[in-house]
C-alpha cells in the first residue's frame, strides 16, 4: 500500500461514509418526493445528490494527487455546473421549505431572477473557461452570484416562519465550513498537520451538519403538517358537527313550524267549521224569523178583518144601506192595500200611511164621527223611497181608539207625527186626548183587553223579530200625558225605527 494511501485511510474512511451517508439521504429524500409529490422533498432531493456527486468527485482528485485530472477545462466546467446546481437547488429548497412565495410574493420574483441569472452565468463561465479564459469575468460572475445568494439567504432568513432557525443554523454551517476550508487551503504546504492539508474535511463536517439541520426541518416540517391536517381535520370534524346540531336544531324548528302549522290549520278548520255552522244557523233562524214575520202578518191581517167585518154588520143591521155601501168601499180599497202590503217585507212608507188613513176612517165611521184624525208627515221625508214593515203603526192607532176615545162620550182625536230627525231613522209620534191608560185598565172593559192582548202582543213581537232579524233597533216608547190640572190627558206612543 502506497505510504500517501496509508497516512490518509481513516480520513478516506470518513470520506467514504460521508458520501454514502450523502448519497443515502438523497434517495431517501426522493422516494420521500415520489410519495408525497412535495416540492421541498424534490429540490433537497437534487441538492443532496449534486453535493454527493461533488464530493464524490473532490474526493477522487484530492486522493488521486495534486496535479489532478488529465483534461483540466473539462473537470473545471463540471465542477462549476456542479457548484451552480448545488447553489440553485439549495436556494429553491429553502423558498419552499420557509414558504417563501405564500408569506412574500415579491422574494419569490427575485428567486425567479437569480435563479435565471445563475443559468446565464454558467453559460457564461463555460465560455470563459473555453474561449476566452479569463480570471477576471470568472471573479466578477462569482462575485455577482454569491452577493445574489447572499441577499436572498438574509432576505429568506428575515421572516418568522417556524422552521427558520433550523434553515439558519444549516446556512451558517456550510457557510462556517466553506470559510474554514478556504483559509486553510491557503496556509501553505509545508505545514506538518493532517487535517491543515484536507481543508476538504472541514467542508465536508459542514456539509454533514448543514444536512442534519435541513433534515430536521423537513422531520419538523411533517409533524407541523400533520399537526395542521390533524386540526384542519377536527375543524372539519367541529364544523361537522355543528352543521349536524344546526341541522338538528333547523329540524326541531322545522316539526315546531309544522306543529304550529298543523295546530293552526286545525284551528282554522275547527274556526271555519264553526263559521260555517253559525252561518246555518243564522241562515236557519233567517229562516226561521221570515217564517215567524209571515205568520205575524198572517195573524195581523184576520184581526184587522175581523173587526171590519164586525163593522159592516152593525150598518147591516141598522138598515143603513148608504154608509153600509161606503164603509164596504173602503174597506175593499183597504182589504186591497193590505193584500199588497203583505206580501213583503217592506213596504213603501206612502202604502203604510194610507192603509192607516183608511183604517182609521173606518174606525171613525164605526164610531159615528167620535174619532177624528190627523197624519202629519214632514215635507222632507221620500214617503216612496224609504220603506217599514207593514202594519205597523195600526196596532198602536187601534190601541188608542179603543182604550183612550171608545170610553170618553164626546170622542178624541189621533194624531199621526212622522219626522226624519236623522238620515238613517224615522220617528213616528202616536198621540191621542183619550181616557189614558190607568183610568182604561180600571174600567176593565173585555173588548179593550181582548184587543190589547192580541193585536199589541202581535206587534210586540213583530219588532222584536225586525230587530233580530234585520240587525236594527228599533224601539217603542209609551208615555202618559198629564194635564195641567193633574188629570189624565191621553197617551202619546213614540217608534223610533232605523230606515
């Protein structure tokens, strides 16, 4: 074995573990690549493997002697496309491991540039190393690329990312190697230490620790990713589980909504089955009230006849052929009005005072002229437009004929008031200069009674169905007129119905 060989194995040795170690991290870091198609994993990938070819090929020319390999401009041309690949690489590793480009877009354009500069200066070393051989562009190229490196290296450094202390103790590192290895290379041959004339090794030690450091960060940078997924994951599975709860909680609002919705289309079922109950009932008691009103007039009208008819015999029976004739002219153009009267609900106001005129005419012939009368109705009223019930008003006339003029010897007078004293009424004033009613009560006379019983209870009742039955109220007032002496002087009956 040669005594250089010898002198030099351990370091040979640690060479040789060195770059396997190298080479072992790069395939390792490009599987890593193939697996997770991340781009940190890639661009390490490439400068673990430049810097294991670098090595590789350092190594043989310092082992194989100074005066290195045969085709010099060749090994120098593969060397410095060595450097630069190792240099680009190692600058595109360091954007992505510190997320150069989401944290600061405008670095990420200057890394673009260089990276572009750095390919322009290899062509232009190689040109420099073939055609023009200068020393001088060769410094200036390196000197602009190392200044560039610089700049991006502090500018990357600046930022808080997490994984920056790992990226700055590697840099500082290789960069404490690479100056270490520069000096010593400089010291001169006739040095008697080992290690002082293998400035490489210290490069070498850089070189290893530089890649422990990146290769922690990347170990870092997984767990920082699996920690980010796991909590991406939990926000997920968090606003999963708030979306069911929300969904839960839309759902229950949802079944309340319908159970409100339900209760409240029962309730207005129920509410319009009510509705349409009353409104048959109430149709029913319409009915019913017509049916009622017809059989009151049925009633009304027998009773009125009855008392003519009785009046017609009594001339029959005197012989009195004349008035017998008269009365019974009358009582046909009455028996007629009445006939049409009664065959509506309402009739004209003009029909109803002259079916009374006529009553009380007959009356008063009855009576042989005791009864006299009186219809006074305003100028103002429209007796055809505005319209009342059909005899109406007869049985309060009849009641005064019979209870306040049948029993005063020299007669009375009726006297018939209609007034308008509002648009949607009329007032209608009975007054007579009778007995009045408590002394007609004492006399207790049973024709009055009879008469009192029926026709006014009819009447009663009719305006108590009018009432219901068209949703007025119409009323009747009785009042006792006094003299000035204190005796009676008559009744006065007021009706007061809506029109």
């Amino acid at each position: 074995m040669p005594k250089r060989t010898q002198a030099t194995m351990p370091v040979l040795i640690f060479f040789s573990a060195a770059l396997g170690a190298v080479l072992f991290m790069s395939l390792f870091t490009f599987a890593q690549y193939l697996l997770n198609r991340n781009a940190p994993y890639g661009w390490y990938a490439l400068y673990l493997m430049t810097t294991a070819i670098w090595l590789w090929q350092s190594t043989s020319v310092w082992f194989n002697g100074v005066s290195g390999p045969p085709d010099l401009p060749v090994f120098f041309a593969y060397m410095l496309l060595l450097g630069y690949g190792m240099m680009v690489s190692y600058v595109r590793f360091i954007g992505y491991l510190l997320e150069v480009s989401q944290q600061h877009p405008r670095l990420e354009r200057w890394t673009r540039y260089f990276v572009r500069f750095a390919a322009l200066s290899v062509l232009v070393l190689l040109a420099e190393l073939f055609i023009w051989n200068s020393t001088y562009v060769y410094i200036a190229i390196n000197f602009l690329n190392y200044v560039g490196l610089l700049f991006l290296m502090v500018s990357m450094l600046r930022n808080r990312h997490p994984l920056k202390r790992y990226a700055l103790a590697g840099s500082i590192l290789l960069v404490s190697g690479a100056i270490t290895a520069t000096f010593l290379n400089y010291i001169g041959p006739e040095t008697t230490d080992q290690l002082n004339r293998m400035p490489l090794f210290y490069l070498v030690v850089s070189q290893l620790l530089e890649i422990l450091c990146f290769s922690l960060a990347l170990g870092r940078r997984s767990y920082l990713n699996k920690v980010e997924k796991l909590h991406v994951q939990q926000q997920l599975i968090d606003q999963l589980e708030e979306n069911q709860r929300l969904q839960r909680t839309h759902t229950v609002e949802l079944e309340q909504q319908l159970a409100q919705r339900t209760r409240e289309v029962q309730e207005q079922s129920q509410l319009l089955e009510a509705q349409r109950i009353q409104q048959l009932e109430s149709e029913f008691e319409q009915k019913l009230a017509d049916t009622e009103m017809t059989a009151l007039r049925a009633q009304m009208n027998p009773h009125f006849i009855f008392n003519c008819l009785n009046s017609i015999k009594l001339y029959t029976l005197q012989n009195d052929a004349d008035r017998a004739s008269e009365y019974l002219t009358k009582f046909a153009r009455l028996i007629r009005l009445v006939l049409d009267n009664s065959r509506s609900d309402l009739v004209p106001l003009r029909n109803e005072l002259e079916a009374l005129r006529l009553y009380i005419e007959l009356e008063a012939m009855r009576f042989k002229q005791k009864v006299r009368f009186e219809i006074d109705a305003s100028p103002g009223i429209d007796q055809q437009y505005l319209r009342i019930p059909p005899l109406l008003l007869q049985p309060f006339v009849e009641n005064a004929i019979w209870h306040g003029l049948m029993h005063k010897p020299e007669g009375g007078t009726v006297t018939v008031v209609v007034r308008q004293p509002e648009e949607d009424g009329l007032c209608i004033t009975i007054t007579d200069d009778g007995i009045g009613r408590a002394r007609a009560a004492a006399l207790k006379s049973k024709s009055a009674d009879t008469h009192k019983s029926f026709g006014m209870q009819v009447t009663a009742d009719r305006i108590r169905m009018i009432n219901h039955l068209y949703d007025t109220h119409a009323r009747v007032t009785i009042h006792d007129l006094v003299a000035p002496d204190g005796q009676p002087a008559g009744t006065e009956v007021v009706l007061k119905i809506p029109v």
